[in-house]
C-alpha cells in the first residue's frame, strides 16, 4: 500500500469487483422479479427520520465516489494482496446471490428467514461489505479500506432501523427471528421450546 492513491485507468482495474452487485440486480430484474418490492415501501418514520437521511445520502454519494474510484484503480494483480481480495470478493458475491434470490422468492407477508437469512439477518449489506474490503484488500488500496469501514458504521445504522421497521410490520415472528439469528454472520440459536 502506498501513501498516494493509484490513479491509472485500465481494463484489470477494481470496477471488475465492483460491477457484479449491479449485474446481480439486473439479472433478478430480467428474469422478472422486482427485488425491491419490499423496500419500496418505506416506513415513513423511516423516510423522515433525520438521522435515516443523512445516512442514506452520505452512503450513495459514498457508493458512487467508490464506484467511479474503482475504475482508475489497478488489481495488484499476480500479489498475495490480490489473492486474498479475490477470496473475500468470491466469498461476498455468492452472499450476494444468495441473499438476492431469497429476497426475491420469499412473499412479501412473511419476514425474510430462510437460506443465507438463517445465517444472517442482513446478508445484503454483508455482502456489501464483503465487496469493499476484497477492493480494498485486492488493489492494496487504504483509500477503500477507509471506504469500507465509513460503510460499516453507516451499514450498521441501517440496520437498526431497518431492524426497527420489521418489528413494527411483522411482529412476534420477526422479534423469534432476532433472538436466534445473528445480525451478521453465525450458526443460529435453537429454537426455544
């Protein structure tokens, strides 16, 4: 990692990471699935909510910054830097798949809990997070490892209120939900009897 950021454009660049989300949600869309029809309906309290707003604007001007970073930003290709971002990249792109079409399949009356959301209660943004770092690890750049975890601190804020507003819509199942499975990663707690 050096000090001043690389700046070069080129086809073996970190856009290769960072395009697959998009290529995710496009592909659920051709095949007809409007992945986003639970969160079109934002809560409203969630809509208003100071705090929600400063974080999503601050995360999409973030994503859109790292987005057109990534393109000037050179692989360390041939590195252990590289291998290691590839690993980590591989990791988050199969979280995302899989959190995408459990999303997509699981109807709209009923919380979200099966495949990867058993394992976690927010594998999109894990997912996301996962992609940063491999970015970051993989280009041996500090400026996406900064990136990462900013969106780890606004991520986590999401979460909560994301968490917030499934209480408040699906109740006694979501609040079962929460007590056994983790927000981020782990095995989950057994069923209380």
């Amino acid at each position: 990692m050096s000090l001043i950021p690389a700046f070069e454009i080129g086809v073996w660049n970190a856009w290769i990471f960072m395009i697959w989300p998009w290529v995710d949600m496009l592909a659920v869309r051709l095949v007809g699935v409007d992945v986003y029809r639970r969160a079109s309906g934002l809560p409203s309290e969630m809509k208003t909510s100071q705090r929600y707003r400063v974080v999503s604007y601050v995360s999409m001007v973030i994503d859109i910054m790292a987005v057109a970073y990534s393109i000037f930003l050179p692989l360390q290709l041939g590195t252990r830097w590289f291998y290691a971002g590839l690993s980590i990249f591989l990791l988050g792109l199969v979280v995302l798949t899989a959190a995408t079409v459990n999303f997509a399949t699981t109807p709209m009356d009923v919380p979200i809990t099966r495949g990867i959301y058993h394992y976690s209660r927010h594998p999109l943004y894990l997912a996301s997070l996962l992609i940063y770092l491999s970015v970051g690890i993989a280009s041996a750049s500090w400026v996406f490892l900064l990136v990462f975890f900013v969106q780890s601190v606004s991520i986590r804020i999401a979460a909560v209120g994301e968490e917030r507003y499934c209480l408040d819509k699906y109740g006694d199942a979501y609040r079962e939900y929460i007590d056994r499975t983790p927000r981020w990663l782990g095995l989950p707690k057994s069923r209380r009897k």
